[in-house]
C-alpha cells in the first residue's frame, strides 16, 4: 500500500510500471540498460479514489490523461530504474495529494467605491475625446 494522505492510499497492483530506453543521463550504459520509468495508472477506473478526488486528479493530469482514463507519468532523470520508479510514484502521489484540496468556493464581492469612480472617470475622459473628434459645425441631434 501506497499512502497518500490519512484518507487515501494506493494498492500497488494499480500501479504498472514499464521499462524504457533512458534519453538521460547515463554515458554508454544509456544505449544497453532500460532504466527510464512509465507509470501507468487508471484514474478513471481506481477504486481508492472517492468521485470527486478522481474528477480533479484527471482535470490537473490534463495531457498525461489518455482517452482510455489512464494517467502516464514518464520518470528518466536518474540513471537507475529503482530511483526513476520511486521518482514516479512521488510524482503521482504529489499530483493526487493536490487533486484532493478542495477548491475555495468563490464568495461574489461588490466594488469598491474608488473602482466605482475611477470607471466613471474613464468613461467621462472616452466621451470628452470622442466628443472633441466631431467637426464643429455638424449637429447629429
């Protein structure tokens, strides 16, 4: 079990984690040692996530979300598989972590009173200008 936070923790059959090619660090070993990490894991369908955790993860993942509903995380910054798996599952349970603070409500405020005239000033300075483009001898009225 992966803990997330007091409320939530990963099962680690959810996780699947496939070896690559690193594009990385690592000299000639680089070409022979698969050492970079895909993290693959179905948000859309993971039972340890409560509805509205999963609605926010999969709206922060963004592009890392597939159409299929499985976030893919791509860890290659250290020249092990074992460094790059443990950076991938951080990154993970950070981005779940984050999906589980609750946005704060927006609560509607009125305007202030210097807002207020300093509208109505701008206004007044858009009318005088337009005002004093008309040709003098014209009337629209």
């Amino acid at each position: 079990m992966i803990p997330v936070n007091d409320r939530i923790s990963l099962n680690d059959d959810e996780l699947e984690f496939e070896f690559i090619r690193s594009s990385g660090p690592g000299g000639q070993n680089v070409n022979k040692v698969s050492t970079a990490v895909r993290l693959r894991f179905a948000a859309a369908t993971s039972p340890s996530l409560p509805e509205d955790v999963r609605q926010r993860l999969i709206r922060l993942a963004g592009r890392k979300v597939g159409a299929d509903g499985v976030l893919m995380i791509l860890a290659q910054e250290a020249r092990s598989q074992e460094a790059n798996r443990r950076a991938a599952v951080e990154r993970l349970v950070e981005m779940i972590a984050r999906a589980c603070e609750r946005p704060r409500p927006r609560r509607p405020t009125r305007p202030t009173l210097g807002s207020k005239v300093r509208r109505l000033e701008s206004k007044r300075k858009q009318s005088e200008t337009k005002a004093r483009r008309k040709s003098p001898g014209s009337s629209d009225d």
